[in-house]
C-alpha cells in the first residue's frame, strides 16, 4: 500500500506541468524579428510576442552574450521554484554578457492579474514577455527547439553562438550554475 501510494505522489509531481490541451489553430504570422512596442499589451506594460518573435529570441545568435531563456506558466509550481534561482543568478551576473528572458505561456486572462503581479513580485518586469499559446500549431515548439515539444513546463534554453543546452523541467540553483559555467 505504501508503495502505491508513494509511486502515486511520484507521477503527481512529475506530471504536475504536464500541458492539458492541445491547440489546433495557427496565428495569423508576422515577419517583426523583434520585440515592439506598439505590441506592449498596455494593462501590463508586458510585451506580447508573436511566434516570430519567439523563434528569433531562441535562434542562436552570432556574439559572445549568453541567452537564458525561461519558458513559464505562474500555475506552474516547479516554474515559481526555480525563478529565485534565476533572479539570483542575475544579479550575480549583472554587467556580464548574459541576457535572461522569462517567456509566460499563461493564459491571456492572467496576463494583467498574475503575470503581471509576479514580475512585479520578482522585480523582472523588463525580462518577462509575453505569449499566447492557445492559438499556434501543435508542432510549433519542435520547429524552434531542438527537444521541446510545448507540453511540459518550466523549460529552459541557455546559448551562446552555435552552443546550447535545453532544459525540460525544474532546475536547482547547482543545476543552473553548472550549466551557465559551461558557456564560460
């Protein structure tokens, strides 16, 4: 008996991000490589990027600045975990040539309210942007990652030029250390 429900509580929190639908819709695509600001949604003074956006901001870059990239739902309890580990690491590497982004895939109805609050919460706000992935193609993920398919958060991308290690589910303080010395 204790072992089922040891192995229960397991596959609970192994599955506890797991994406519960799948969207069957595309957006309407734009060509804008970067984040502009008449995108600002002016509630929460967050950017909302579109899925070219998105794919240039995970598109290896030809310079010697480290992207961190963050994948990240406010429902999702392994992403509020691991953000303190990420602002922290920020803040040690203020200065340096590393960029974090923080992309929320929450639903467009938190954007104002939850997102918007834990950015302030976390003092992020010019590193969160925002996406709505209720309406891309179910493949969309694997056409800009190399191992992600969307279904599954917190997932992270850290590059540096032609580098890249990815990242799918929560990670420790030593875990993002290690990998951000890598690039070192």
């Amino acid at each position: 008996m204790k072992k089922l429900i040891f192995s229960t509580l397991i596959l609970t929190a192994l599955f506890s991000c797991k994406k519960s639908e799948t969207p069957d819709q595309l957006t309407e695509e734009t060509t804008t490589e970067t984040v502009d600001s008449s995108a600002v949604n002016p509630a929460s003074a967050l950017p909302e990027v579109n899925q070219e956006q998105l794919k240039a901001m995970v598109a290896p870059q030809k310079n010697d600045t480290i992207y961190v990239t963050n994948f990240f739902a406010t429902w999702c309890g392994p992403c509020m975990k691991e953000i303190p580990h990420f602002k922290e690491k920020m803040e040690e590497l203020k200065g340096q040539p590393v960029k974090f982004t923080f992309v929320s895939v929450d639903a467009k109805e938190d954007w104002n309210t939850a997102v918007s609050d834990f950015a302030d919460e976390y003092n992020i706000r010019k590193n969160v942007v925002l996406f709505d992935a209720s309406m891309i193609a179910p493949d969309y993920f694997t056409t800009i990652t190399k191992t992600w398919d969307g279904g599954s958060i917190p997932f992270t991308v850290i590059k540096k030029g032609d580098k890249e290690i990815e990242t799918v589910g929560m990670m420790s303080k030593e875990d993002l250390d290690a990998k951000l010395n890598s690039f070192k």
